[in-house]
C-alpha cells in the first residue's frame, strides 16, 4: 500500500529540507519552477558579482596586468582543482579547458595513442550524440583503421574483448538518467587491457562520484550543467596519475606546453594535467564557472545526492498519482543506484506537452523524439514545487491545453 | 633633413584627429599608456553593459529559454558574420568558435584532407609559436607522414613546391610586425596547388585585409587583441566559400551537426561555415566579444590604417630621436605595407626595460627573448601618448631606473 501524496507533507519536508538554505544563495525568477538545471544550471548570486568584477576591474583597469594581478593564469587549474574535489579525482588530475566535446577529442585521442594497434572504440547507440560524432571525426582523421562499436548498456561489458581500446560512455544518459556502474565497467575494461572515458555530464555535481576510486583512465565533464557555471561555461578533464607523464593530448596548444612564454620553438609538455590546455581560455566565462564550483563545494554531497533520490522518487510517485492512464510511461530506471538526478517519461505528444508546460512556467526539456525530461538541482530545488509541476502537467493534460497550435511551433533549441 | 617632433605637434595632431571622439567609448584607466591593446584589447565602455544583461537577464532570467529568446543559438554565425565584413571575407565565409589554437588544428587537418598525398606543412621559424605546436600534434596524431617544414619569411615563396599541401603562416608576425603580402604568397601557393591557411591574430582589426579577394583558402584569427573582444575571447575561422562543401572539419561536434537537436546517431555535417562549429560556446564571453567588433565596425578601416602607420611612424621616428645611442634597435620592417600595427624594438635588457615602463604607467610587451613590443591601437590610442611613452622610456634609461632589482623579477605572464 502506497500513501497518497499531498502538496501539504511536501511543503513539510521543504520546512525540514537541512539543504534549504542554498535556495536564497541563487536567483530564480519568480513564478518559475525549474527543472532544466541539468540543461542550464540557475545563476548563483555571487557569480554576478564576480563577473562584474572581472570586466570592469579586472579587464578594464588591470588589463594585460590582471594575468599575473589577478591569477587569470592560474585560473584554469585552480577551478579544475575544486571539480577535482567534486567527482573524487585525486589532486592534480582535473583541469578546465575548452568544451566537453573538444576535450573528449583529446582524451580519445590521447587513450587510442596508449592502445596501439587494437581498433574499436566502444559505446553505446543512446549516448550523447556529440560523443558519438567526435568519435566518428577522430576516427575519420586517423584514416579509418578503427571502428565506433555501439552495445545497448546491458551489453558494454560483454562486448569488452581484446579488440577494445577505449570504452568511452556517458556516466549518466542525457536522455534516460540511467546510471553505469563506473567501477565495475572500469574493472572489467581494464581487465581486457582497455582504457575508459567517462562523459560526466550529467553526473559531476549531480550524483557521488570517486573517479579515482573507480580507477577512471580519462574523464570530461561539462560546466553549465549542474554546476551552475553560466550558459557554455568552459568544461573539465581528468587524466588519472598514471597516466600523464606518458599520455599525448594531440591538441598541443601553448598553454600546455612546459614553458608557454619562453616562446620555444617547439612543442614540450608541461608535466602533469597542464598538459591538456590548448588557448588562451575565455577569462570572463570561466570566473562565472568559479562561483557555481564554490558554492557546491559547500554543500555536502551526501546530503545532496539523498535529497536528489527523494526529489526522483516523489516526481516518479506524483506522476503515477496524478497522471496516470494519461499516456505517460516511466523511462528512467526506478532503482536509484542506476539512476542519476533526473526523471524522464516518454509520451507521443512529448513536444506540444513540453511547450505547454513551459509556457505555465514549468520548465523542463524535450529530447527528441519522445522523451519530456526533468531534472532534480537540490541545491536550489524544493519539494513542493515537485507537486506544482505535476499539478501543472495533470491540468494541462485534462485542459487539453497542450493541443493548442501555439504549443506545436518548432524552436530552434529544443 | 629631419624635422624634429615635440609634444605640441603631437597635441594639435590628436585635436584634428577624426577617430578621436572613439576614445571616448572605451575604458582607459586614468594615467596608463596602453601600447598592448595587440595583447589584450581595452574594454569597449558598452561591453561592460551587455555582459550584465547577458548574466543578469539572460542567464539568470531567461535560463534555458535564452537561446531562442535571446538568439543564443546564433550568436556564433552573426557575430562571425561581422568579423567578415572587417576581414573582407564573403557572406558565410566565418563563423566565431573555440580558441584560435583549436581553429588552427581544425582548419589545418581540414587542408591537409584536401590535399592527399602531400606531405609538407610550410610555415616560419618565428611564427607564433602555438601554430607551430599544433601542427606538431596533428602531424603526430596523424601517424608521422607528414613534416612541418620551415623557411624565413624571405624564402617561404621559392620554398613552395609539390610536396606542400598547406602554407601556414601568420600574417603579421607576434614579434617584429612584419606583414606578408597575402594575395601573393596564396597566389603562389596555389600555383603550386597547395592551400594556405592564414593566422589573423595580428591582422583582424589592426590592418585591412581582404581574405576574398586574396584567394585564402582557411584563416583563423583572434576575438581578444585588436578587435577588443574582452579577455580569452572566443576566436574566429575562414573557410572560403569554395570549400565549404567538401571540407571535413575533424572536430564533428553537435553544434556543426545539420540538425543538432535532432540528436540524430551519426554525424551529418551542416552545410555551409557552421560545420565548423564544435561544442557549446561560451556566452557569456562571446556576448562581450560582439561588443568590440560592434565598435570597430563603426570605424573606416582605413582611416584606422592611416592612423595606424601615423604612428608607427612618429613612435620610430621618436625613438631615433629620443634614446638613440642607448642600444635599442627598431625590428619591425620600416616599409609600412611590410608592417601591421605595432613598432618592436630590441635591446639586451629588453625584460628589466619593460618591466620599468610597467611600473611607470606605460603598457608594453616583452616578447622572448630580448624584444619590446609597442601596438598601436588607433581606435583609443593618441598621437600624444606615443610622445610621453618615448619620453617615459628615455627617462628610464638615463636615471638607470630600469637596473633596480624590482624589474628583474620574472612573473608568470610576460
């Protein structure tokens, strides 16, 4: 027997919610419940501040100056330190740089140079499409000796054979919230001689994570998601110890090189994860990153991750009670361990239903074809705004509000 | 015979100065003399605006909706756009993405795929050196086949043969200020049938350039120099219309994807310059670099040119003037159509010199390993300060001002 839900025990819990706090450290517009963090994480107040700050002292009265005066030379590392403490990784094996799909360029590329001669790169056909293509680009440059082997999650790890070089998999599907086991796919890849890259995308900042640990070769991650580093935050890497002094980034930019401005000639890497920088980064972009960094670094991650599965289970609970027979189906797994910060449900009228649910100010996403997603951000997300969403979404249903036209024009972005 | 300058013809020539009234629309901080806008541009005063909109409307308001409602999704193509009309590139020709380093790799594998069977990557001993290193990696990555080959400036033309397929070269170099002919060397080049692929960091916004009619196959250039885009600012690429189609841009991202939020499983690229696109930018950043080149396209590009050659000429004929004797010697080319819009100079002390014109208020470069670096930024700079500058510098060398230890300590960013 399952006890009926009400708007009133949620508001209770949001009144007991130890993570409450947070809530006022970020702004969020009002009237607006937002489920989209893990698209777009919300602004913390400090970054605005901190943003301030970089261009109107730092840019326009440091200048040139503000690389040595202000540590914008350092920045890079500093803020990949503090992600470092985020995922488990240990010291000096994460680092700010670029975009995820650059920096998944060059940790494939830099793990198919440590695996000579064995030709697949494995993955799954629901992973993030990105991965999926800068996969199929490398594969490309390097003439077409190796081969994007796609297994269905059940079936990574017996797929993992000898011919494998690099099992590269996005932690948590984009699409699903399905989860891997990070340590049990790393040990079975190792044990057939194959190297991993985990995508963290939805995972750093939104569930526990111990890449060192696990024994992750290589990692990338993204900024703008649930860390709350601003829209196209720069992303991160990691590159376990062991294999850094070895390891080739094939982006050899000078701001990986041993000694950027002595100008040398030629290419010499700087010892340890600095090697994974390529140019010069985008300053004001990345300060925005710090604050978002900062402010979850206060948190605890334990505190979050158990707010978060109970974020996941009470949605996954309002929507069997309040919409049911409705057409929705469940497609994220139901077993917490397997999942990461979201909730997704499939509909056949999953575009018109999200719009319509944007435009009652209940924000969520699309992906395509079928999917209405929901992600879960403790750190700014309460409770009851889990039972409004859902109300939203039943009267929206029952109003038959999503079939007007309005709600069925193509955007851009979706 | 001579005519010796003095500060007054300096003053009258500001006060006829026709771009003058554009200095007003920056930030200068008060009592700085700032010849180091080819290193880090100023800040344009209506940048400061736009990036709080962008954190406090757009981010923090508008969260995910912002790439529709505030044409986030397109940013990069229009602010692309706007670079080509200050580049003489045509319609569709550029687009602003990554770093300059990342544009490079990106633009020089594209080359080299169309050019198989070719070995050669030709380029210059003294070109910046980060081009230099990711040719190295591509060449790596690539499996060794092919050679970065170097020639002087003087010989790249008669080192043009068979076996290059690309001619990498920055149009005006980082440290002495020589300016190639670029019509001609691609003129060459393609007579060889190898392509070239420009380096505009030195170029874009400091010199005209006419990529179009130059016949250049790919250009990469930088958003954070002359066209004041704000610290790191995103970069920008060329791709000549020609090759648009066939070009296979190695970093198949999402966004060069035809259709990116179809989240289809393979890569299709886009047609056209957005196939060169990679991952989410960084938008913050790039909402402030489309502030610099709104600002510089207000500006005739060769009123700046005029201007720009004034003062190359009056801060060299300073120089003679004012420390002859004094072991400074003038390295940029003296022709002004061999030049960009910058006056090295070198000098044995050339570290502890520059560090003490710092330290009095007068911003230079120091470039490895004995140069100083003087750019002129015609859309804030004026004729006057090239006089105090000169006069700051004689100073320094006749107190012996620059020998205390002070200015000999290194720092991280030079």
């Amino acid at each position: 027997m399952t006890v009926k839900l009400t708007r009133a025990a949620l508001e209770t819990m949001d009144e007991r919610d130890e993570l409450r706090t947070f809530r006022d450290r970020f702004h969020l517009p009002d009237g607006l419940i937002y489920l989209d963090g893990n698209s777009l994480g919300a602004m913390p107040k400090a970054a605005s501040e901190r943003v301030r700050h970089v261009v109107d002292v730092e840019w326009a009265q440091g200048l040139i100056r503000s690389w040595n005066q202000y540590g914008w030379i350092d920045l890079q590392q500093r803020i990949g330190a503090k992600i470092g403490r985020l995922i488990g990784a240990d010291e000096g094996e994460t680092i700010v740089a670029d975009s995820t799909s650059v920096n998944l360029f060059k940790m494939l590329a830099a793990a198919l140079k440590l695996r000579p001669g064995r030709r697949v790169i494995l993955s799954e056909p629901a992973n993030f499409p990105t991965d999926l293509y800068m996969a199929e680009g490398l594969i490309a440059l390097l003439g077409g000796d190796h081969e994007l082997v796609l297994a269905e999650p059940d079936e990574i790890e017996s797929a993992i054979d000898e011919d494998v070089a690099v099992v590269m998999l996005t932690h948590v599907n984009y699409r699903t919230g399905r989860m891997y086991d990070m340590a049990k796919v790393t040990e079975r890849a190792h044990r057939a001689g194959a190297l991993t890259v985990w995508d963290l995308a939805h995972s750093a900042g939104a569930v526990p994570l111990h890449l060192a640990a696990a024994g992750a070769d290589f990692a990338v991650g993204c900024g703008y998601k649930y860390l709350n580093g601003g829209p196209g935050a720069p992303a991160f890497l990691y590159v376990a110890r062991r294999h850094q002094d070895t390891v080739a980034v094939p982006l050899t930019g000078w701001f990986g090189h041993a000694d950027p401005f002595a100008f040398e000639p030629s290419y010499r890497p700087a010892s340890g994860i600095a090697r994974a920088l390529v140019g010069t980064p985008p300053l004001i972009s990345l300060s925005a990153l710090e604050v978002g960094v900062d402010l979850m670094l206060e948190a605890s991650m334990s505190a979050l991750r158990a707010k978060s599965v109970r974020q996941a289970e009470i949605f996954a609970a309002l929507i069997e009670q309040e919409v049911a027979g409705l057409g929705f189906e469940i497609v994220s797994p139901r077993e917490a361990d397997r999942r990461g910060s979201q909730v997704c449900l499939s509909h056949a009228s999953a575009w018109p239903i999200m719009q319509s649910l944007i435009a009652r100010g209940v924000i969520g996403d699309f992906r395509a074809p079928d999917v209405l997603r929901f992600g879960f951000t403790p750190l700014y997300l309460g409770y009851t705004e889990l039972w409004d969403a859902v109300a939203a979404l039943r009267h929206i249903m029952e109003s038959d509000e999503w079939k007007q036209p309005a709600h069925h024009a193509r955007l851009k972005v979706t």
